[in-house]
C-alpha cells in the first residue's frame, strides 16, 4: 500500500512547476527544443484530441531503441518528457516526443567521470528550473498566485526513468589483459553510471510519490559466462536498486530493516514515498541487439521495446499498481497459446512482468 499522497498545497505548487516547465520547454530557450507536439498538447484545453496530464518525467537514453518508444509513449499519453542522453534525438523527433533535452558527456570518451555526468544532469535540469523562475518573476507583477508558484522551487519530476545501456561480449581468451579490463570499464560506465546519476538527480527534483526505474537484464540474474562484463554492470544495477528501494518508506522487510532505512533516509521527504525498482528484460528486440546476435535467432523470444514503454506508463499514471519498492521485475516475452490469447483478446501487451526479487 503506498504512502498518502501530498497535500493539496505541496500538489498545487508541484503542479505549478510542471506547468512552467511545459512553458519553458515551449519557448525553445538553452537547450530545450521548441516544441509542437507533446508540450502544447500536455497543456492545452479538454477539447485537444490527446489525453490529458501533468505528470513530468526525466527519461536517461532518450535517444535510444528503448529510450524512443518509451518517449513517444509517455507523450501519447500527454506526459512532459525531459530527454538526456548522450546523443542527441533527431529533430523531428523531439518535436513530437520531448518537452525538453539535456546534452550529456559521453561516458565512454569524457574526461569528467561519474562525478562529471551526474554534475552535468543536475546542472543541466537546473537550467531548466532557473528558465521557470525567470519566468515566475517576469509575470509577477501581473500574476496574483506568482508567490505560490515560486515557493514551489521549480519544476517536479513524478518518474525518472533509465533506460540507457549497452552490450558487448568479453574479449577472446587470447586478447591482451588490456582488453577485458576496458570491456569492464566501458560496460559500467554504460550501464551503471547512468543509474547513479538518475539517483543523484532525484534528490533534487523527485516529486512526492515518485517512482524511480532501472533497465537491468534477467540473464544478471545467473552467471553470465561469455559476458561477465555486461552481467557484472547489470549485477550492479540490480544491487543498487534494491538498496535504494531499501531506503525508501515504501521497502518490503522486517521492522528492524524498516527502522535502520528510516535513520539512513534522514531529512529527503522524497523517499519516504518513492517507489525505486528496475525491470529485467530477458532480450530487447533492438537493432543493436539484432546485430550482435548470430543469424537464425528467434526473435519471438525477445521482448518489444514498447511492452516495456507501455508498463512504464502505467506505473506512472497508476501508483497503486506498481511493485514494492526495491523490487526487480522481470520482462520476458508472451509465447505460444499466451500469446495468441492475448492477440485473440486484443491485447496490445506482448510481454509478461513477473516480481523475481
């Protein structure tokens, strides 16, 4: 059961700074991109044909396989959707799907470190909460509730989601020691580091009953012979989810446990009601993915990208369906006569998300 949500006046001054940020991101300023699509219909009248919202959402790898469905998915829906990623989206894209974009160093090629990319989203993010203040106090002077607009410290993110990530199998027995070592490093810093900076953004902009998603893999779930790179960086991520999930008020665990989270939580009002998990899918069906694997592979088996886009939505929009938090959920595709139900019942959702810890 999750915690009550905020009071009205803590929703009112959350819902304030969604709004600006929608105005933000529609005036084009620093780096967001003017948008047409996803910004105006999130704030537009009852008789626009997209659904309605004021739930906003940082999603890391935007501009990913994965990133990309659940950015266009989220918009559909009329969510804001901040996008950061190391690549930027095409423009026709972000036109449709985000409200806004942070530009983030690449990991990989960056001399800043983990230090550096989480510096650089919280830095980035701020940019966009200082555009909305510059704007509260511009229509200060004519806007009677522009005092309660700016008590509310800028915009709010009800969902930070991670879908960045990346694969590579270890090197061959023969290879330079060199060469696992960098296949290691290159591994974290695509798949963990992106994780911590989420985290460390959420301290700062997490709204009240907030939700916090990872992409781990169900292969961590074993040894991963072939590929202890990749599934020591996923390992990590799941570990890393799990004790943050701990922290949090909403942690499934003994009274004791309970109590400890409750001393390392401290003052962060965030966590007491956040929801912190990671989804594990068994392979996503991704181009990257289609071309690492040998020809012949049944791709049947894989799960599609917007299976995963779709749960996310509705965690988002229905907190009392999410799971526990710290909780890993695994993702595997829906097969034989599941699967022809589901399509007999018109079912969109091909994938099964089953609770493995």
């Amino acid at each position: 059961m999750l915690a009550a949500a905020s009071s009205s006046s803590s929703s009112s001054s959350s819902a304030a700074g969604r709004a600006l940020l929608r105005a933000a991101a529609a005036s084009g300023r620093l780096s967001l991109f003017s948008t047409t699509s996803s910004v105006a219909a999130a704030s537009s009248s009852s008789s626009s044909s997209s659904p309605q919202s004021d739930k906003a959402v940082l999603l890391l790898g935007s501009s990913g396989a994965l990133g990309s469905s659940v950015a266009s998915h989220l918009s559909s829906l009329g969510m804001t959707v901040v996008g950061a990623d190391v690549v930027g989206p095409p423009t026709s894209r972000a036109e449709h799907d985000l409200g806004a974009f942070v530009p983030l160093e690449n990991p990989i090629t960056g001399g800043g470190g983990l230090v550096g990319l989480c510096d650089g989203l919280v830095e980035g993010l701020a940019k966009l909460e200082f555009e909305e203040e510059e704007e509260d106090d511009d229509d200060s002077d004519s806007d009677s509730d522009s005092d309660s607009d700016s008590d509310s410290g800028g915009f709010k993110l009800d969902a930070i989601l991670v879908a960045s990530g990346g694969f590579a199998m270890d090197p061959d027995a023969g290879c330079p020691p060199s060469d696992a070592a960098e296949t290691i490093e290159r591994m974290m810093r695509m798949n963990y580091w992106p994780v911590v900076a989420g985290s460390v953004a959420s301290g700062r902009f997490m709204d009240g009953e907030g939700l916090f998603v990872a992409i781990g893999a169900a292969a961590a779930l074993a040894p991963t012979p072939g590929m202890s790179a990749y599934g020591a960086s996923k390992a990590a991520v799941h570990h890393y989810v799990q004790t943050l999930g701990a922290t949090t008020g909403l942690a499934v665990g003994n009274k004791a446990r309970r109590k400890r989270a409750l001393r390392e939580r401290g003052r962060p009002v965030y966590l007491d009601d956040m929801t912190a998990c990671a989804i594990l899918p068994t392979v996503l069906d991704t181009p990257s993915n289609r071309e690492s694997f040998p020809k012949g592979t049944d791709y049947n088996d894989w799960v599609n990208p917007d299976d995963v886009a779709r749960e996310l939505g509705m965690w988002i929009r229905r907190p009392h369906l999410r799971p526990h938090s710290g909780s890993l959920v695994k993702a595997s595709a829906k097969r034989g006569r599941a699967a022809e139900q589901a399509r007999l019942a018109g079912d969109a959702g091909g994938a099964f998300f089953t609770l493995v810890r």
